[in-house]
C-alpha cells in the first residue's frame, strides 16, 4: 500500500512542477533576435536544470544551434544561453506515460550535461535527430 502511496506522489509532484512552475503565456511571448542567415526550427516553453535548479524558459532550435532563454521574473532580467549544434551530443530522450511530454538530456563537447523539459518531445526528437544525427524510433 506504502508503494502506491509513493507512486501516486511522485506523479502529482511531477505534473504539479512541471506544469504549475511556469507561467505559460509569459513563456511563449519570450522571443530572441535572429539573423536572417539562421532561421527558426523549433521553439517552446521549456525547462532547463541550471546548477541543480529546474529553470522554466524558453527553448529555441535554430540551424546553427540551441538557445534557451530564462522568464525573467522578480526583476532578474532574463538571461540566455547558446549552445552551437556542432558541440552537442544526444544521451537519451525520455518521454512520459499519460502525455506527450519529457526530458531530453545533450552532452556538449566539455561533457557539460544539459538537461530540458518540453510538453511535447516528439518534435524536439525529430528536430535534433536532423541535425545531430542520431535515428529517431
């Protein structure tokens, strides 16, 4: 009974961090400047573990690398973090069991270890897999 119990909390603690922490409208009006040499992918709100913190922000996939922009909230101005694709390799894609959501964890080439939480993971999965060229099941 115990076991369930600590089931069931792991899952309510899981949906209410990943879903309640960050204010989703706000996210998704976090923009970045491009040039028009590289454009767009893929962007969403996400979250990215920063010095053992899960951050929410934003997540942007350009051709030429990843960004992750932070929601900057109690006046901290947002700060913002670039990745070039050629530096990065994939550890694993970990999806969840009622929705379309996950994790998804990058190595960079100083075997940094970045970690991103998206509510949809199948187009961040395909996405990378084009440019890091890894096979997408």
């Amino acid at each position: 009974m115990s076991g369930i119990i600590a089931i069931v909390g792991v899952l309510v603690n899981g949906a209410i961090h990943s879903r309640f922490k960050k204010p989703l409208k706000k996210l998704e009006g976090i923009t970045i400047d491009l040039t028009a040499a590289e454009p767009l992918l893929l962007q969403a709100p996400a979250n990215h573990t920063i010095d053992d913190y899960l951050t929410p922000g934003k997540l942007f996939l350009t051709s030429r690398q990843l960004i992750f922009k932070t929601y900057g909230k109690a006046g901290a101005p947002p700060q913002e973090y670039a990745w070039p694709l050629s530096g990065l390799a994939p550890v694993g894609f970990y999806g969840t069991l009622w929705n379309a959501g996950g994790e998804f964890v990058l190595q960079t080439k100083d075997e940094a270890t970045l970690m991103f939480e998206v509510d949809e993971l199948k187009p961040w999965k395909s996405a990378l897999s084009g440019y890091l060229g890894i096979l997408v099941s």
